[in-house]
C-alpha cells in the first residue's frame, strides 16, 4: 500500500485563509472583493493597471508534455510561483478555470497536483463560481439563432449549412459528441446538418473573454463574430 497521500487527500488536509487574508498580501482592499463563501472571490477590473504591469515579470508556461498522470503546466506554474515566493519575490499565479473532464478522468482535476495545487480543490474543479455556465450560454445561443436562422423558409441571412463551423460547447469530454448530425425529428427539429460539440474552454468565446480588456471590448468583440455570418450570407449569394 503507498503510504503516499492523493491530491484529495493533500488539499482536504489544509487550512485554508480566509480570501480577505490572501487579498491583504497582495494588496487589494476587503471591499473590493466580490465573495462566494470564505475561500473564493471576484475582483472587479478596475483593479487591472496596465502601467503598474508593465513594471513586472511575466513568466508563461506552456507548450509542456504532462506525465501520464497530468502534471503539467498548472502544476509547474503553481510551483513556481510558491518557489518565487519562499525567496521573497511579490509572486501571483494565474490560471484558466480548469474544465471539468479531467475530473471524471484518471487525472482526477486540473488545479495542480501534490503540494502544488491551489485550494479549495473540490470547489475550483467543480463549477467554480459560474463563469463557464456563462460562456457556455453565450456559445450555445450563438448556435441556436444561427439553426434558427437556416430553418426560415424564404428568409433569414441565407446561411448555407455547409459552411456553418460555429459548435456548440459543454464543460464535458464526450467523444460522442464531438462529430454529430443535428436537426433530425422532422420539420420542427430544424435543418439536419453536421455538426459538434467543443468543450467550453476550446470555445471561441473562451477566446475573446481572455483577449477583451473590459466590457466593452467584450462586446465589440463578440459583436464581430456575426460578420462571418454576413460574409457567408454573401458568398452564398454569389453562387446561387
């Protein structure tokens, strides 16, 4: 038997701060903090100061092949960072909310691994505070109205199905869906088209959420998405 303990184990055994603790250290005041329970937080962009920024290291880690067990990026990351810390370097790490298929996986999470991990584990791998619901919605709806759009008779943008890439996403490893035909059940099921399912962080959504600077931003950028829409509209056209 090992006598070596999981990264359940390692992270259950911790004795977590309070978020308004670990926000102290980093000096960002209590009020500023938008709280889900003791341990977790949002904080407002306005905090971001692109000069502030620009003063500071960047270190990216990327491009690694993990162990069989995952470790990989986020585990180095994480390391790194307390390593950075211990000899008493002003150190943050930032990670993407981990999907929830490793969970289910032999990996068993994606928030780091051993005593390289952020905590509460549990909460971080399962759902976190929403944000993927969130993007997920945003993506599936995109979906939605372009399906609804090709179903019109004598109307609608023209959207030929065939050229249609846009999918939709869920938080979920499901090879079944990966490549699917959609549309069956006659007239009111729609167009029957091929289509898929992304998981959400490989959304395009995902993308632009990580690329915008602010809100704004956010929606021009989203807004812009629908002009791949109008270039199809007119190229279909074209050929017709």
């Amino acid at each position: 038997m090992s006598t070596y303990k999981t990264d359940l184990e390692i992270a259950q055994a911790a004795r977590l701060q309070h978020v308004s603790e670990i926000a102290k250290k980093i000096e960002i005041p209590e009020d500023e903090l938008e709280l889900y329970g003791k341990f977790k937080a949002k904080l407002p962009l306005k905090l971001i100061d692109d000069k502030r920024s620009a003063k500071s290291k960047l270190i990216l880690v990327t491009a690694m092949t993990p162990t069989p067990a995952g470790e990989g990026k986020t585990t180095t990351s994480i390391g790194l960072c307390e390593g950075l810390n211990r000899i008493g370097k002003n150190s943050t790490v930032v990670l993407r909310e981990p999907s929830l298929g490793p969970v289910f996986g032999m990996k068993g999470g994606a928030a780091g691994g051993g005593y390289s991990q952020v905590v509460p584990m549990e909460d971080i791998n399962l759902h976190f505070t929403g944000d993927f619901a969130a993007i997920e919605k945003s993506n599936n709806l995109l979906a939605a109205l372009i399906d609804n759009d090709i179903q019109k008779s004598g109307g609608g943008l023209g959207i030929d199905p065939r050229t249609v890439e846009w999918k939709r996403v869920m938080d979920m490893n499901d090879r079944a869906l990966r490549n699917l035909v959609s549309g069956l059940g006659g007239r009111n099921g729609g167009m029957i088209r091929e289509t898929g399912f992304n998981i959400t962080a490989a959304s395009e959504i995902m993308a632009i959420l990580c690329l915008s600077k602010d809100i704004d931003d956010l929606k021009s950028k989203i807004g812009n998405i629908l002009l791949v829409i109008h270039m199809i509209k007119k190229q279909y056209l074209q050929e017709t």
